[in-house]
C-alpha cells in the first residue's frame, strides 16, 4: 500500500499545481469583480507559448513559463478589452476567449505536434527529503511546484494584509464607491485581470513543459473549467483554493494509479471522476446560499459604466 | 467678487446624452458658512456637487479654491485641497471594517492599529463615536454617516459637502448632525448642504442657492424666508397639498397579518419578529422607519415575493401567506415597490410589455398566445388616465422620469382593480408635482374603500396621508396610533428608540428616554 | 479606459447592424492573419468563402452543417434570453446520439419503418435529460449551470468514449472506437441525389418556425425574457424562476439531442468519437449572431456553416490547419460582444 502511496501523494501535488496557479489567478481577477471564463483558453495560449518557447531556446520550463505568464496575460487583455473598456458580458466574453485561444493554439500547435522537451528532474531538498513519507512527497518535486507554493503565500499576504488587497476586495464589492473615492476602478480590474491571465498562463506552461512535456492539441483537457469551479468552491479563499486543487489533484491522479490498487472499473469512467467530483463540490458549497452570499464579491460579473 | 471666498464656481455647465445636468451655475462660499443647495430631486445638484469633488469633470465653466483658479481632476486631488464629500449612498464598503474604508481614502503609509486609534480620538472629539474595528454592514444607517464624516474630518477638511445627508436619519438624529456641522463652521470650515428639506435650510443654513433645471433660479437668506417663499423659488409655484376627506364606506379589515416572524434570506438584512398588522378598507396605514429595519423583508412576505407560512397573512379573510405574488394578485392585492426600474417595470422593455408585467390576467392571453393589441390598449389607457408623460406606449420604461415611470406602475395596478395596495417609498426621487399627484391618487383610491399600506422613509409625507401610523424598527413593528395621536417627534423616538439598543450603546446615549 | 458613455436611448440600427460590422472585422482581422501568414488575403478568402459555394455539392454540405448549428442556437436562444447560459450543448448533443444511436444498434436487424422516429425521440429524451441534470442542480441547489453543463459535456465524451470502446464496438471494426455502421432503416432517407441532404432538415425547418411563434407570441416566452432581463420584477410580477431553469435547459437540450440525432444517423452513420465537430460550442456564438431571433438563427447557422466549410477547403487547399476555424469563432464572438455594446452605449466624447 505504502509503495502506491507516495507516487500518489507526489503526483498529486504536480497535478495540483496548474490548478493552483490558475485558480488564484482568477481568484484575484474574481475578486476584482471580473469573472473571466476563459482560463481554459489562456492556459492552452500559455501552453502553447510556452511550449514554442522551450522548444526554440533549448532552456525547457525555464523559458517557457515566462513565455506562458506573457502569452495568458496578452490573451486576458483582449478579454479585457471587451469586457472591461466596451462593458461587454463577461460571460460571453471569457467563453469567446476559449474558443479562440482553442482554435489558436491547435493552429500554432500544428508545428509542435511531433515535438517533445526534456522536462524538468526534481530537486531534492537536502535532509528534509530524507524524512520518511513526507520526504518524497513534499521535498522531491519539481521546481515549479515550490514556485506555486511561493505564488500561493504571496496571493494570500496580499490579499489579507497590504493596501492592494484591500482595493481589490473593495473594487470587487461596489465598484461605484470606489470610483466615488476616486480609484481608477477600470485600471485596478485590468491589473487584476492581466495577473489572472498570466497565471493561467503559467499554469499552461507547466502542463506543456513539465507535467506530460510534449504538445498534444486541448491538452488542458478542462482544467481551467475546473480551476473556475474551484474558486467558488473556495468561497473566494486561498487556502481553500490550495486544499481544492489538492483534492483535485488526488483525483485525477487516482486513475493512474487505480489498477494497482486493484480498482475495476473502466478506465473512462476514472477519467470522468474530476468533472464528476466538480460538479459534486459545486453543488455541495453552492447549496448554502448564505455563505456564497457572504463571500462572493458582490459585483461579480456585472459591467461597470460610470 | 468676494475676495475671501473659500470656494466660487463661475459659469459650470455639464451636459449629458439625455440631460443638461447643469446649466451656467455660478455660487460662492465663504469660509465658515453653511451654505444650502436647494432644488427638487433632478434639478443638478448631486451633479454640481460631484464637479466640486472631481468626481465628475464639466464641460465649461471656471472654479476658484481660496481665489487662486483650479482644475479639480480627480477626488483625491479635491481631498488633497481640503475638500471632503458626505455621499448620499454611502460610499462605503460593506464587507470591509470602520478603519479598512477609511484607510482606503487616506493617502498615507499603510497602518491600520495607528489609524484606528485616530479614528476613536476625532470621532470622539466631535461627538460621533464609532468602533474602529466594526465590519460596516452590521452599522446603522446614521452610523454610517458619522464613519463618512469622521473620514473627512481625518483629512482636515476646509470645505465639507453633504448630499442630502438627513434623508436617512431620526429627526433627534438630524438636530445631533446639526450641532456636529454648526460646530465644524464655527472652526472654520465651510459647509456646503444639499437638500430639499426647507425647515431644515432654514434652521441650519445661512446662505442658500436654489436650483431649477440645471439652472440657478436664485440666492436667499433662508432665515429671512418662509417654507412656502423657498419652495416657490424652487418648484416654481405654490407647493400643492392634498386633500383628505373621510372614508364614508363599511370599514373592515382587509389585510390582517398574524404575528409574522422571518429569518432574512440576505446576510446583511434584518429578520422580522412577531409583525401584526391590521389594515382597513377606505384606510391608509403607514409604516415609518429608517430602511434596512426589515421594510425590505415585511414588503417582500406581503406582496408574495417571498412565501410564508400560510396563516399568518390574510386578505378579507382568507390565508394567503403560502401564496405567490401572482396569485395574491389575483386575489386583488397589488403592490407598488420602492425600485420601480428593475422590479416594478423592466428597464430595457416597453410600456405595452410592461403592462402585460401585471395585466396579463385582464384577458390578454388566449392558449398560451398574447395579445399585444389588448396589452397596448391598457397601457395607453393607463397613460392617459394616469397622466403620464412618455413616448407612448411603446416608450422603454428606464426612459421614462422617476415621477412618470411611477406613475405608469400606481394606474397599472390601480387598474387591476385591487382590494388592496402595498407601496412602497410612494415618491422616492419624484419631482414635487408628481409626488402631490402620486398622494393625491392613493387618497382617492382608499376613499373609494380600497386598503392601502404604505411604507415610506418621509415622515412629512406618512402624516399627510396616512390615517393611522406605524413604525418598524430592528425588525419589529409597534402598535397602529391614529395620526391625530401621535407626532414626528414620537415617531421618530420610536424610530431610533426601538433600534437594537444593545449592540449600539452611542445610539441610546444620547437619545432622551 | 472607459470607451464608452450610455446612450439616451438604445440604438435600433446597431442592433441589427452589429452582427454585420462583427463579420467585418472578423475577416479584416482574418486577413491581417493570413497576410502575416504570407498567403495572399484575398486568394484566402476565396478559398474560405467563396470556393465551397461554386459548387452545388458544396450548397448541399453547407446545408448538412447549417442545420444542426440552427436547430441547437434555437434552444440555446430560449435559454439565453432568460440569462440561464447552458454552455454545454454540446454534451447534450452526444447524450442524444447516444440514446438515438442506442436505438439503432437495440433494433440492429428490424426492418420497421419505427426505427427513425424511434432514435429520433430517444435522441429527444437523451438531450433533454442531460438538460435537466443541471436544471436540477440549479434549481435544488443552487449549483452554477454555466460550469456544470460544460463538465457535464466532458462526462459525456468520456461516457461516449466508453460506449464506443466497451459494450457498442464494432466487432469487425479492427478495434477502432467505434460502433456497427447503422443500416439504411435507422438513417434518415436521403433527399437529394448525390448529396448528404436527408429529412432530418425537416426537423430543423418546424424547430424553427415552432420557435418562432413561440418567440413572437407566447406568453411564456415573455416571462422568460422578464427573468432573464429582470429577475426581481419577474417575482414581483409572479413568474416561477425555477419554471424558466427548468424549461430553458431542457428544451436547449432537447434540440441538441435531437442534432446529435441528426448526425449519427445521416452523415456520420454510426457512432464514433467524432460526432461533432464542436457544434454544440459554435451554436452558442450562432444564438447570439442571430440576435436570439428564430430566422436570424437561420442566416447566422448558414455562415457558420460556410465557416467551417471553408476550415475543411483551407486545410486542403492552403494547407492550413482546420483549427482556423475556431480562431475565426473567437474572433467573431468578441466582435460581437464589442459591437453589441454599442447599442446601449456609444464613445464617450471628449469633453
């Protein structure tokens, strides 16, 4: 048991990671005000990117993510664009920004498609890895899981302890008092909306570069979908957000591991459980009206127009 | 020209898409005088006020800050100067603590413990007391208005503008805000005050300009006028007034409610506990209260927006809680909500699909199909026996004006021919002429021996029409006085007085017992 | 940053010409991208526009392509026009082949004329139940139905992908994903010789003369279009808002089922895992082109139709991915969204 339970563990945090990165980046474009449904469309331009990026320069991940970050936030300023400066549904606007970031990475990835990067070796922490189970788990891992990590920290201190954070959540509950006061809400909401975009972005380059390092077309595979979920499901909360994407990453990672463990079932009904397990915590968080309400910010979605 | 003119706007003209906000307005404040704004809701006022503050930016027109010319472009550049802003809707965050929405306005280093004992000591100092620490949503309307002004004085203000900053507030309130403001204008400060309350200029304000249309229409003493000499500068001719004859007719109760109790479905709303009511037929009750003392919960289980237990709300007899607002209505009880674009009428639709909001059980469907030709046909009649002025029934209802567009809601549900009718804040936002007529119309409809309910903010406007008064205060409703019984100062104890004593000690401190 | 200013009253004339300006700078911006792509624009165009229509069998392609688009964009446009946002046709779509296709394999061998109209109400019950699943969650439990219709389209691809690997694999098919090539009784007859028109367009024509009147005339068209605008005035008016979460995601499922039928029982002929080709997606961007209005469903379902025409002809001809078709789907989405904000606002003027 134990021999399936540290490769499950470990592969659980990297196949958290991309939901990290791109969950908070849409937990702070969210927190603004602004939801923006195209993650899975800026991870896939950030994979791509990304992808191209390492392929060109023969440094991997280590140019790539840069080039991912660049790319998903290019890609959310077009969102913004519309969404924010022409006061368009945002809704729409994020589904749009899918379907074309869809379409444009396949067509870029066309070039890509027999391509495959070297990946990234973990890096052992010295002593801390040594420690039996927690060692492999948490101190053998990629670098970029430690990044996401430092991302997460830094997100939360900003978001509970400095000026900024409070300007985002104050933006994101009544736009029209911000404005009042004279903040530049349509800046702070771009800002907001950039982060998030090269989050996702980064997010893409991790799953282009270093977590299945080839290009293979849709390869997010619904990941920004869920990563959207995520952030309802963490009622607008960081560290909610880190446990959810571990969750997650359990579960996605269960089916490589299922017939080892001597589960039966068939191996697309173990590919559908993360959807299925989205749409479990949605209606589980979802059902207590209140505390979304409490939690939600309060001009999510809703164009603002002064 | 005066030359020690803390603040003088020359020639400030604004237009909008659909509006000239301002029209050449031109005034003058001297340091340490209360000056009014005095104008009807729409006369330019909130807009002018706005230019002041950066806001909002003019297409024309010069101002002058302690006579040297300056180019306002943005709140904190205003704040920067001295100049601070009490906004009508407060523009504060709900979710964030007393300190956090004052620390946002605050151009200094970041420092909430340093900041929130700052915030104790002036508020202290003037009167107005507040815990830092208290997360907004769970204030007071009053105390909030007191974190908006301790945010101002925070900043050392020289001129202080205040948008109609007692329309929320008790009358022991008001003359609270009163001595704050005499005392921040005998330091010093000047006081620009927005408001179309006249005893209220006329007790506080030394100077005043009065607004019409956009434009100034005039300057006065408000000492040296009369209620009616002010109104006549403001609306232009004689303030109506209404006329109230007896109800002739059987009265009966027709609206009972038994002991209503419920929890609010909003986080930040107030729970109703044990409300009864009984309303008469050819009566008008009026509720008082200061909203977000559970109004918006109490009209919500009334007009059926919100189900309740069935036996704890009748209509001529027969329990109808567990009823929605469709079916109540056609039981004949209609209601009149204080949003009328979003509520009452769908802003993006027009008339005629508006009556149909309603008026869909006055025969206009067939099988499932509408009539639209029966649907106009009620929306024009309801236009113009309602006298009101639009595009036609084919006119979007958000283009209509607030008085209009109210009108257009009261005839369609009068039209219904209803036992009962609930409304809410009946002249919210109405032009003068509108709101006379808007009372004028519920008084002849109770006397014709239908039961009305009404909620309002305006006390003024409760003792005008109402025969018997109520108040609904943290969620409870006191006993039913006659009006002849009862008076704006008692209402107004009952107000304040039943208001959740316990979580706010500053509140009961100083109101008499 | 802000562009824009409300106008006094909404513009009458952007409403309808936005669509129009929306395809104008798709193909503006489209040849900026083939030129950086070193193709000539206007050859591009050509081939991507004009080519697949010089031909009487690329009417009838265009046709095949248009109709399940039209057919799902009418239920989508009921839906949307109540703000209830299924984005998932196109998991309702595969549940429908699923159910039809189920039809056709259980009475493989029957020589009834029932068959069709069998899968087609299978089909019916298929896309309306996957419908219904977040209408239920929506209704029950609060649960967003924008995310859980679109995970519950990855739930049915993986259910198709089982289905097509597991117990409904062709035997004889050498392991390929797929079902038994249905027999000519379970396929809708042919209407055009030479061609792939079959009946099911008749499906689409009474769908959209059905939603038409509906739209037009019907008083439940109108309170969903008050909970969708205004969702307090539609309780104050009395309007079930569960009535309209229910009703808009079964009917948009409803049709997309019954495309999904469409499909595997003309063009495709079986089931496979390339039912569609995202027509549950585009038909979201066809809802809004046509302004949510039955017929100008139908003219923007035929120009999304050419545009994936002319994906198949650029991949062919210019040797350019297909995936260019859902490069010009964004592209036209955004345009529209950008167009569309035009007729409530217009530019803010400098003072």
């Amino acid at each position: 048991m134990i021999d399936h339970l540290i490769p499950i563990l470990a592969g659980t945090l990297a196949a958290a990671t991309p939901l990290i990165f791109a969950g908070l980046g849409e937990l702070v474009a969210e927190r603004s005000g602004v939801i923006n449904l195209g993650v899975e469309g800026m991870m896939l331009i950030g994979a791509i990117a990304g992808f191209a990026f390492a392929a060109e320069t023969g440094y991997g991940a280590v140019t790539g993510l840069p080039a991912g970050a660049l790319a998903g936030a290019a890609a959310a300023m077009i969102f913004a664009f519309f969404a924010l400066s022409l006061s368009a549904n945002q809704a729409a606007c994020g589904l749009a920004l899918t379907i074309f970031g869809i379409g444009l990475s396949a067509f870029i990835g066309q070039h890509y498609v027999s391509y495959s990067l070297p990946g990234l070796q973990p890096i052992s922490i010295p002593l801390l890895s040594d420690i039996p189970l927690l060692g492999p788990v948490l101190f053998r891992q990629d670098w970029v899981v430690y990044l996401s990590l430092i991302a997460f920290a830094l997100v939360t201190w900003t978001l509970a302890k400095t000026r900024l954070g409070l300007l985002l959540k104050a933006v994101g509950e009544s736009p029209e008092a911000a404005h009042a006061i004279g903040y530049p809400v349509l800046g702070i909401r771009y800002g907001a909306v950039a982060f998030g975009g090269a989050m996702a972005g980064i997010a893409g380059a991790y799953l282009s570069t270093v977590y299945t390092p080839l290009w293979v077309q849709n390869m997010s595979a619904g990941r920004g979908w869920i990563a959207v979920a995520l952030v309802v499901f963490a009622t607008w909360k960081p560290t909610r957000l880190l446990l959810g994407a571990y969750l997650f990453g359990a579960v996605t990672i269960l089916q490589f591991h299922a017939q080892g463990l001597g589960i039966d079932v068939p191996v697309q009904f173990l590919a559908a459980l993360p959807y299925v397990a989205t749409i479990v915590v949605l209606v589980v968080i979802s059902r207590d009206r209140k505390l979304l309400q409490l939690n939600l910010p309060a001009s999510l979605g809703k164009p603002f127009l002064p | 020209m005066s030359q020690s003119a803390r603040l003088q706007l020359l020639h400030i003209s604004k237009r909008y898409p659909s509006v000239v906000a301002n029209d050449d307005v031109s005034l003058s404040v001297e340091p340490g005088e209360i000056h009014a704004i005095l104008g009807e809701n729409g006369a330019g006022k909130s807009t002018l006020m706005k230019i002041i503050y950066g806001a909002v930016k003019a297409d024309a027109g010069e101002m002058l800050w302690n006579g040297r010319q300056v180019a306002i472009a943005s709140p904190a550049q205003a704040r920067k100067l001295g100049i601070g802003m009490v906004f009508q809707h407060f523009s504060l965050f709900e979710t964030l603590s007393v300190v956090e929405n004052i620390a946002l306005v605050l151009d200094e280093p970041f420092d909430l413990p340093a900041l929130a004992a700052r915030v104790k000591e002036v508020s202290e100092r003037y009167g107005l007391p507040l815990d830092p620490y208290r997360s907004v949503h769970s204030l007071s309307v009053g105390e909030r208005q007191r974190v908006e002004i301790v945010r101002c004085l925070l900043q050392d203000p020289k001129l202080l503008i205040l948008d109609e900053p007692t329309s929320v507030l008790t009358p022991q309130a008001v003359q609270k805000l009163f001595e704050t403001l005499r005392r921040l204008a005998s330091e010093g400060v000047s006081i620009l005050y927005i408001s179309h309350k006249l005893h209220e200029i006329k007790s506080l304000c030394d100077s005043a300009t009065i607004m019409r249309g956009g434009k100034v229409t005039g300057t006065a003493i408000p000492r040296d006028e009369t209620p009616a000499s002010l109104a006549r500068m403001m609306i232009g001719r004689e303030l109506p007034v209404c006329e109230a004859p007896a109800f002739t007719g059987l009265v009966k109760p027709v609206l009972e409610v038994d002991r209503l109790s419920l929890a609010s479905a909003d986080p930040f709303g107030t729970s109703l506990s044990h409300v009864s009511l009984t309303v008469n037929a050819g009566e008008i009750l009026g509720i008082a209260g200061i909203s977000g003392n559970g109004q918006a919960e109490l009209l919500a289980a009334l007009s059926g927006e919100n189900t309740v237990d069935r036996e704890t709300i009748w209509l001529a007899g027969e329990a109808i809680g567990h009823l929605d607002a469709g079916q109540r209505r056609s039981k004949g009880l209609v209601f009149v909500p204080e949003e009328r674009l979003g509520r009452g009428a769908v802003p993006a639709q027009s008339l005629t699909r508006n009556a149909l909001l309603t008026a869909h059980r006055q025969d206009m469907k067939h099988w499932g199909l509408v009539s639209y030709s029966k649907a106009k046909a009620f929306a024009e009649q309801c236009i113009a026996r309602f006298d009101v002025r639009c595009g036609g029934p084919d006119a979007l209802a958000r283009s209509l004006s607030g008085g209009n567009l109210q009108k257009f809601i009261v005839g369609r549900e009068i039209m219904l021919a209803p036992r009962l009718m609930i409304v809410a804040q009946p002249t919210w936002g109405v032009d003068v002429g509108a709101a006379a007529f808007l009372r004028q119309t519920l008084l002849d409809l109770s006397r014709t021996g239908v039961a009305i309910l009404v909620i309002s903010e305006e006390l003024e406007e409760l003792f005008e029409i109402s025969d018997r008064i109520a108040v609904l205060a943290a969620g409870q409703l006191s006993a039913a006085q006659p009006k002849a019984a009862t008076n704006a100062e008692s209402v107004g104890l009952q107000m304040s007085g039943l208001f959740n004593e316990t979580a706010q000690p500053t509140e009961s401190g100083h109101a008499p017992a | 940053m802000h562009l824009l200013e409300p106008r006094a009253q909404p513009s009458q004339l952007m409403r309808w010409t936005a669509p129009l300006i929306a395809i104008g700078a798709t193909l503006l911006t489209g040849s900026l991208l083939f030129w950086a792509l070193d193709k000539s624009p206007l050859a591009s165009f050509y081939v991507f526009f004009i080519e697949p229509l010089t031909s009487s069998y690329g009417w009838s392609e265009l046709l095949i392509k248009a109709c399940p688009l039209i057919l799902i964009a009418q239920g989508l446009a009921i839906g949307f026009k109540a703000r209830i946002y299924n984005i998932g046709a196109e998991g309702q779509l595969i549940v429908g082949a699923l159910f039809g296709g189920g039809v056709a394999i259980w009475l493989e061998g029957s020589d009834s004329g029932w068959v069709i109209p069998a899968m087609v109400v299978a089909g019916a019950i298929g896309g309306a139940l996957w419908g219904a699943i977040p209408a239920l969650l929506k209704t029950r439990f609060n649960a967003e139905e924008t995310l859980t219709t679109l995970m519950l389209t990855y739930v049915a691809i993986h259910l198709l992908s089982y289905m097509v690997n597991g117990p409904w694999r062709d035997p004889e098919g050498m392991n390929f994903p797929q079902s038994i090539m249905f027999s000519d009784n379970a396929l809708f007859g042919l209407l055009i010789e030479g061609s792939r028109v079959n009946t099911s367009i008749f499906i689409t024509i009474f769908a959209v003369l059905a939603f038409w009147l509906f739209n037009a005339r019907s008083f439940l068209a109108y309170t969903l279009e008050v909970g969708g605008q205004a969702p307090a005035a539609s309780r104050y008016a009395g309007f079930s808002a569960k009535r309209t979460v229910w009703f808009s995601l079964v009917i948009s499922g409803l049709t997309a089922g019954l495309a999904g039928v469409g499909e595997v029982a003309g063009p495709v002929g079986q089931l496979n895992l390339n039912i569609s080709p995202g027509y549950g997606f585009a038909a979201i961007i066809v809802a809004y082109l046509g302004r949510l209005h039955a017929l100008g469903i139908v003219l923007a379902g035929c120009l999304m139709a050419l545009i994936y025409l002319g994906g198949e002809a650029a991949q062919v001809s210019l040797q350019m991915p297909s995936a260019i078709t859902g490069i010009f789907q964004g592209m036209l989405l955004f345009f529209l969204l950008g167009a569309d904000a035009f007729i409530d606002n217009r530019l803010r003027r400098p003072a």
